[in-house]
C-alpha cells in the first residue's frame, strides 16, 4: 500500500472499531480508542509547534503512550526516533542531539537517565514526560504509588510538558488536525543497530518501508490475526518489536500485550493466563517458556504462532518445543526467521507451509535474496560460504 504508516494501521482498525487493540497490565484500548488518542495527541503535538519533518525521540520501554506517540508523530508527518532507554546518558544525548530532535518523549520511570543533560544545541528540544501510573488500571494505581514514592525530580533548564497536560492541549485547541500530508517515500522511522562493527547506528525507514514489511509478515506468518492475542514484550525500539509485534498485529486487526520489562515467570505465566496466539521473541524466551510446567502439562491448542530471530535457535530447543506443542494440542510449530534492522527487521522465515529444522527459511515476499563471493556481486555455488545480498 502507497500510504503511511499510521494510514495503513487506521485503514484496517476501522474494520474492527470495537476489538481491544491494546492491553497492558489488564487495562484495554478499543481500537476506536487507540485511534482517538493518536488524533487528539497529533493535534497537541502540532499545538506545541511540532510539524512536518521535524524529529521527535522516543525513550521509552512498551507502555501505551510509546505505541501513541510512535503513531502520533507519523500522523503529523514527522520522525520517530526510537532510543533504547536502557543506554548511557551520554549515548542518548547523543542520538537527540544528532537527530536534531524536536522533542523528546519519555516515561517517568526513566527520565533520570536525561535529567542532568544540559544540551549543546541552541534550541533545546522539548520534553514530553509521560507516567506509568496514568496508564494502569484503576485498582493497580495505589500498589504502583506505594512501590514508586517520591516526586519527579526535573531540571529546571528542561521545557517539561506531562503527558496529561499535552492532551489538554488539544482539548482546548480549536485548530482542525490537517489530513495526513506523508509519502510513502518519507523518512519515518530511525531504529539503531551495531551493523557489523558494534557501533551504534541510527537506520533510516521510511513508512513504504514499514508498511511493505507489515504485509510481508503477516502473509509469511500464514494466520488470520483478526481478534487475536500478541505477547509483545520484544521493545519499541527494536524493529523486530515495533514493526512485528506492534504495526503488523495492529494493522491486521490483534490486540498486543504490552510488557514493560521482562520477568521470565511474569511473562511465562501471561502466555497461559491470557492464551496468547501469537508469541515472538529471542530463543532465551522460548527457553524458559519450555521450562515452564504448563507447558508440558496443559492444552496449547490455543497457541497458533511462535517465531524466534535475533539469535541462532538450538536444534534441540526447536525439536523440544515442537513435540511439547504437538503434545499440547497446537498445530503451530516454532518458526525460525533471520532478519537485521536495514530490513525493518525479519526478511527470511520458514514458511507455515514448510518449516525446515536449522534453517531461517526462505525470503518474505517481494523480498529477493542471493549468496555471493565476499565483494563481489557474484553468486556461489550451493553450499559455499559468501556474503548474503538482499533486495526489498
């Protein structure tokens, strides 16, 4: 589709405008919820003086207002730039001020990470700061307050807006939210990767990028998504997170389970509480799932997806978890796909069709693939080591 990001996602969530979308800590958005939200924060992006073009960094772990935000900003037509909260302060700093970033959102729980940083540009970007409590359910708020006493302590050099405040905005905004002015060939998305040297590397994605990628997943995936369930604990700001387990399940009608930080027992026990269908995540993750005693135990038939990428799955673990979900009751096998940030993230996979043990499938579709002598643009033979070419 020639479209935008956020197009694509609202084109296919108003088939389904009463389905949950979104679900954190038990607290659930509608998708005519989750679109209503993204609107209003669109238009009090635009209030605040953000506008096309202009880059906006996102320092957040999965909570609701990340997956807002990241929306709001391709609705406006401006940048996401996705930072892991977990990096030095002096890594961070460096990917706002690099980006030349607007603004920056990010959650209370890690504002520490910024709160000392005098910047170096001329303009400061603003900060948009975001609180978890606001995003649990009614009944978890007074445990959440007890575990997290203490004030928000902020820099005053900062230009803080609170994420309530920033919705007010919009409240009180007579402006009409333009219609959306992106191209499919706009920059939308900046992902980090190490590459080949270690070094951090901001990606530049454009929403055909990210909306040609959401269509080749969910058609390798082989599975209709509509009213189903997606355990999305891999993080925002990792394509295999955002693209995958946020942008794809949203656009083809499933709700994500948002986890904000992984507790393998936490997150074991989600699966099997809440019947996950869709489960994505490094082979660590599935390690642990297939130690868990429901796992050998219980009916699995609701299980319909498992995929594994970012690191080589052990033979033995895929051939382990493939009798326990035969066991199970559950027709899905675990899928192993091979993919890096240059292409969103997964390009190849092992089709429903055909799932080949130790191997990472075949490319997605409209994805071409070849293996060639290192430097060159020529091809080996089957069998011969090279360099993988990729073409999307």
């Amino acid at each position: 589709p020639k479209c935008t990001i956020f197009e694509q996602m609202k084109h296919n969530a108003q088939q389904y405008p009463d389905l949950p979308a979104i679900n954190f800590q038990n607290k659930k958005y509608s998708f005519s919820e989750t679109i209503e939200t993204i609107e209003n924060l669109a238009k009090a992006l635009i209030a605040i003086g953000i506008k096309k073009g202009d880059t906006i960094s996102i320092v957040s772990p999965n909570t609701p207002q990340g997956v807002f935000m990241f929306y709001a900003i391709n609705r406006i037509g401006a940048i996401a730039n996705m930072i892991h909260p977990l990096l030095s302060t002096n890594e961070i700093q460096q990917f706002i001020e690099s980006t030349d970033s607007a603004a920056v959102f990010i959650m209370d729980v890690v504002y520490n990470k910024i709160s000392d940083i005098r910047w170096k540009s001329e303009k400061a970007p603003k900060i948009i700061i975001g609180k978890v409590i606001d995003a649990l359910p009614f009944y978890l708020k007074p445990l959440f307050a007890l575990k997290n006493k203490g004030t928000l302590k902020t820099n005053s050099l900062h230009d803080i807006i609170y994420w309530n405040d920033l919705i007010k905005t919009a409240a009180k905004s007579t402006a009409q939210l333009p219609s959306c002015t992106g191209k499919p060939e706009d920059l939308a998305v900046i992902l980090y990767s190490g590459g080949t040297t270690g070094v951090q590397k901001g990606v530049m994605l454009t929403n055909y990028n990210i909306t040609c990628y959401a269509v080749q997943a969910f058609e390798a995936s082989g599975m209709d998504t509509v009213g189903k369930r997606c355990l999305t604990v891999l993080p925002l700001f990792h394509g295999f997170g955002i693209a995958l387990c946020v942008h794809t399940m949203l656009s083809y009608g499933a709700c994500i389970y948002l986890v904000p930080v992984y507790d393998f027992n936490k997150c074991n026990s989600l699966v099997f509480k809440k019947k996950l269908n869709f489960l994505c995540g490094v082979p660590a993750f599935f390690e642990t799932l297939s130690r868990h005693p429901k796992f050998e135990s219980e009916d699995l038939s609701f299980i319909d997806c498992l995929i594994s990428g970012g690191d080589v799955l052990p033979v033995k673990l895929q051939n382990r978890i493939n009798k326990q979900l035969k066991k199970g009751g559950s027709k899905a096998e675990i899928r192993e796909a091979y993919g890096q940030t240059e292409s969103v993230t997964g390009c190849c996979i092992n089709p429903d069709f055909k799932n080949v043990i130790g191997s990472v499938g075949i490319p997605c579709p409209d994805i071409e693939s070849k293996i060639v002598e290192i430097g060159t643009c020529k091809e080996v033979p089957l069998g011969t080591d090279g360099e993988l070419c990729l073409s999307g």
